[in-house]
C-alpha cells in the first residue's frame, strides 16, 4: 500500500531522533525525550527513539530508555557512520513509511536542521522549526498561554484536539506564533538545544527499553557524495547550556562597551560562571552571538543567571526565566527584569557590579 501522509488516521506514536556523533549519543536527544515523554503520555502512545549510526554500544541505545522512551529503532549500517543528507534521509524516511509515527521530533542542530526539512519535503508533510514549546493537550496550552501571551484565554474558543501545537519564535524574535500541522502526518519539529529540559535519568526505564534493529535498505548508488575527510576545528565558545552561573549584560552598557563587558567577565570568573547578553548587545557588534541568550539565541537554566543592564523584554525572559535564582541590576525600578528577578538592584551596574565582586570576594575570604 502506498504511502499517505494525509491519512492521519493511519499514524500512532511519538518519535525522536537521537542524534549521535562518532557513536556518542548528544545531549540534545536526551531533552528532546524528555519532552517527548509528556506529548506520548497525553495522547497515550508509545515515545520511540530513532537511532542512525554504525556499531553504537547497546549501553548507549538502552540509556535512551532512561529518558523516557520505550523502544529504540536501531539503524546499523557502515553508511551510516559518518552523516549525509542522502543516506540518514533515505533510512528515515523508509522507517516512518513503515511505521508511521504521528509526531516527530529532530534537535535544531546542524545536523537536524538539514535533516528535518529534507524528510518533511519527501514524507510531503509539514516542519516547523526552531521550536521553544510543545503542547498536545489544550489545556495545558491555555496555560502556557496565561504566562506568555496577551490572549484573553479564559474568553477565547479554543478548538478541543491533539494535533501538536509547536510555537516558536517569529519576526526576528518579536511574536511568538504556534503553529499546527493538522491535515498530513506525522507533525515535524526541529527544537531549538537547551529549550526543553531533561528529565532525571531512570535505571528502571533503561532497564526495559526494547531495542529493534531495523533492516537498512541503503547502498552507496542512494548517497550521491563522498566523505573524503572530517576535520575538526577549535573553536572557543561559550557554553551558555551547560553553565551553573551566567552573567549577562544588556542595552544599559552602552556608555562604557568595554568596561562592562570587563565587569561582567570579573563578576562570571568570581562566580564560576560565564558571560551571556541580550540581543541588542550582538545586534550591536559589541560581543559574539554565541553569547546571547533568549528566544533568538540559547535557552538557558543555570543555578543563579546574574542581568547586568538587560530591561526583561519577553524575548530575552523566555531564554532564562527558569533559571533557579535571577538577581538583577538596572537603573529603572519598572524594569520587566524585575518581575522575574529573585532579587533586584536599582542602579548604576557600574557602581553596583564592583561592590558585588567585592563582597564576594570578602565572602569567599572569610570561609
């Protein structure tokens, strides 16, 4: 029979696709499961992990159980080893021709975001991408709603149904749109890294993960380039996703670029953290976009995120309001960074940051 993408009644199950490199699992697909998992359970379907590699440790395939998913359909095949559009593309797609999952999730990597629309394009089915929230159940997308959106929820119809509600940024990071997929299947995504957060890990769930080993149809007629070589290159960047500490610097160091910049980095090295900023510090020029941390830049959830002169618009609060403990720095008291912060300094962050530094230091001393 042939393949329908329109026949949505034909589709069943919530699929990810764990993504690996040089047979290493990514952190990314550990997230991705973990979001995975609540979408499976309200629509209580089966979550599955997909995995393209060649000889992956059954260690590794059965981990992915400790995140959520009941099986894993493994695809192992020495033209799988190192990734192409052609081969990863073909051996998917021919997976969910046979098995037709309803939602499928791909991390918003370099890889997933050549992957995900070419899949999409040859399944003829819909991807959004880049997205910061998933929601199946209506009710909890009203409630999403109630913290994110100027929408009268409680006045509002909403349409009662499961198709996957993927809502991401828009218009250079100043909407967010929701976007649905309701006539094809399954409904793609690509999810930002850093967005969703990771579950705990459960030996039990990594216990009874099934593992399939899915018979590859692939021959190298199917891939139309060549890997010669890969070359790894070192470049430094900061790691925003995995810090314990992010201090961030906004519009307020306008007067002085590199003395706050200077600030923020003391203040990060006695924190033991790292430097962020919002989008206008990298719209500017004034520090790397692998520094800028909201909808248009990384997701992050550290343990204290310090705001050094950012005023809290939306965009750059739905990049860090989940972290733990926020203390803000800013001369206006109406600030929107106030709302979220744990705690608030009114000020100059040039005369505020210096006897922050000190203190701590003095802290740091005294034990």
């Amino acid at each position: 029979m042939a393949f329908n993408s329109s026949d949505t009644a034909a589709f069943k199950g919530v699929w990810v696709f764990c993504e690996q490199r040089e047979g290493v699992i990514m952190s990314t697909s550990y997230q991705l499961l973990s979001e995975g998992r609540k979408l499976a359970n309200d629509l209580g379907v089966e979550l599955c992990g997909v995995v393209l590699g060649k000889d992956i440790k059954e260690e590794y395939l059965k981990a992915l159980g400790g995140y959520g998913a009941d099986k894993v359909y493994y695809c192992n095949h020495e033209l799988l080893d190192v990734y192409t559009t052609d081969a990863y593309t073909k051996v998917i797609c021919d997976l969910v021709e046979d098995k037709k999952p309803e939602i499928f999730l791909i991390g918003a990597t370099n890889i997933g975001r050549d992957l995900g629309p070419r899949c999409a394009a040859r399944l003829h089915t819909g991807l959004t991408a880049d997205c910061t929230h998933l929601d199946v159940d209506v009710a909890k997308y009203k409630e999403f709603l109630k913290t994110t959106s100027t929408i009268d929820v409680d006045n509002t119809v909403f349409e009662e149904n499961t198709n996957l509600k993927m809502t991401r940024p828009a218009f250079g990071g100043h909407l967010m749109a929701t976007i649905i997929c309701p006539r094809f299947r399954p409904q793609m995504s690509t999810v930002r890294p850093g967005v969703m957060q990771t579950q705990p890990y459960d030996e039990a769930g990594a216990a009874k993960t099934v593992i399939e080993n899915v018979n590859v149809a692939l021959s190298k007629d199917d891939i139309h380039v060549d890997v010669i070589e890969v070359k790894k290159a070192a470049k430094k960047l900061v790691d925003l996703i995995g810090a314990d500490v992010v201090v961030s610097v906004g519009r307020g160091i306008s007067k002085d670029v590199e003395g706050g910049i200077k600030l923020a980095e003391e203040l990060a090295g006695v924190l033991g953290g790292v430097v962020g900023s919002s989008r206008a510090c990298v719209d500017a020029g004034w520090i790397g976009a692998d520094h800028q941390v909201g909808q248009t830049g990384k997701t992050v959830h550290p343990r204290i995120y310090v705001a050094l002169g950012i005023s809290g618009a939306i965009q750059h609060l739905a990049g860090m309001q989940d972290s733990e403990c926020i203390i803000a720095v800013n001369k206006n008291e109406s600030a929107p960074i106030f709302d979220v912060a744990s705690y608030g300094i009114v000020g100059d962050l040039y005369k505020v940051t210096p006897m922050l530094i000190e203190a701590i230091r003095a802290a740091k001393a005294a034990k």
